[in-house]
C-alpha cells in the first residue's frame, strides 16, 4: 500500500536535544518569581520543587503524561509561593521558551521535510512533552519549519504518553490518513517503535551516531535522508 503521511517523533530525530535544557527553564522561573511574585526566590530553587512533583517517568513503561500548567502550579505550592491561574499560564510558557530555546534543526530533518511536502506527503509530530502541541506553533517557525508541518501532537495533549498508541492515533486523525497508509519514524526503540505498531503503523528507528544493528521488524536507519529509498522517490499521489 502507499504511503501517504510520515509521523516523526522531536527531540533527537528532528531537532536536536539538550539535557541541560530543563535548568536553564527553572532559573527563568526563578528570576520570574523575583520580579512578579514578591518572592525571594534564589536559583535552583524553582529546579529543586519540579523534580519533586514531576511524576517518575520510566520510558518504555510510563504511559500517563502530566501537562505543564499541573507542574508548574504544584511546584509553585510546594514552594509556598502564589500562584493565581495567569502566572501559572506565563511561567508554563517561559519554562518552554528556555527549554527549546537552543533547539535546532538536523540538516537532514530540513532536506527530508521539504522534500516531502514538495512531493505530496502529509506530516505530524507525535512527541512525548509536558508541554501542550500548540506551544510549538512559535517554535516551528522560528526554526523555519512552517508549511512542512501539518500537525503536532505532544502527549500532554491526549494525557498518554508513547509507547502508547493514543499520541499516534490523535495525529493520525489530524491528518486524515489511515494507520496502513503512514510510517512513523523516532530513535527510541522502547516508546517510539512500540507505539508506532500498536497504532498500526509501520515504523523506522533512527539510531544517529550509533551502529546500525539488525531489529526484527522494522527498518533501521543512520540519517533521515535514507528514508527515500524506503518512500520510494516518485509522488505518492
């Protein structure tokens, strides 16, 4: 069958990640808290409270996805700090726009994604994040990504998070575009791969910087760019 719609996970397939990204998101708090909320809050201490309220996350066996707005309001009480609905809402979106401030895009993701709009493809982003999906609107198009993108779905949009199938199916229906008719593509083979079969998909890992092993069932890729061969070349309409 066709393939008319290609999913991709974000962080580590179509942009980059940073492990250090989450600290220099909760000193933007910090300093938030100092200038608008009358508190003496010194650094780290935002940090300290979301690692005590963040829920623990196993990847490949959590499933429930907590949102950032619940975060950021129980971090803000176990702190002893105010926090009325407005500053929930504006910390929830600094805390995002420190996170992936210094996110970029893989040269490969750019080539591939334009490619596939010039050829006819639908698209989504299926993502596991505490950040609703709306929030990358702005981000997609500061890195230059506006028009390749039909739909992004994050896990705190349907409250699960990948390997289950729910992520997968929400995008799915976005696009309107059947399981058997699109390939999902992510480099964690214990949420990604999984998630993507049990939504009925086909599924490609992307293993960059790694030996490329033999994995029963899918196809394993070192660059997004070797996703042609799989799609064929030629317009799938």
């Amino acid at each position: 069958m066709a393939i008319r719609a290609v999913l991709f996970d974000w962080d580590g397939t179509l942009v980059t990640h940073n492990p250090a990204a989450i600290d220099v998101a909760a000193s933007a708090v910090d300093a938030y808290a100092r200038k608008y909320l009358g508190v003496a809050a010194a650094d780290g201490d935002f940090g300290r409270a979301f690692q005590s309220v963040l829920p623990p996350y196993t990847p490949g066996e959590t499933e429930t996805s907590p949102a950032i707005g619940r975060i950021i309001g129980e971090a803000m009480t176990w702190l002893g700090w105010p926090c009325g609905t407005n500053d929930v809402e504006a910390c929830g979106r600094l805390f995002f726009e420190q996170h992936t401030r210094y996110q970029q895009v893989y040269d490969d993701a750019r080539a591939l994604l334009s490619s596939l709009k010039f050829r006819g493809y639908r698209v989504a982003v299926v993502s596991n994040a505490i950040f609703p999906g709306h929030y990358f609107t702005t981000r997609v198009n500061e890195l230059g990504l506006a028009g390749y993108i039909d739909s992004f779905v994050s896990s705190a949009d349907v409250g699960l998070a990948k390997p289950n199938p729910a992520p997968y199916r929400r995008a799915l229906a976005d696009l309107g575009t059947e399981p058997h008719d699109a390939v999902f593509v992510g480099d964690s083979p214990v949420t990604d791969i999984p998630g993507a079969r049990a939504a009925g998909m086909r599924a490609v890992l992307l293993q960059r910087n790694k030996p490329v092993s033999d994995r029963a069932g899918f196809l394993v890729i070192e660059r997004l760019s070797a996703l042609n061969a799989f799609l064929g070349e030629g317009t799938v309409f």
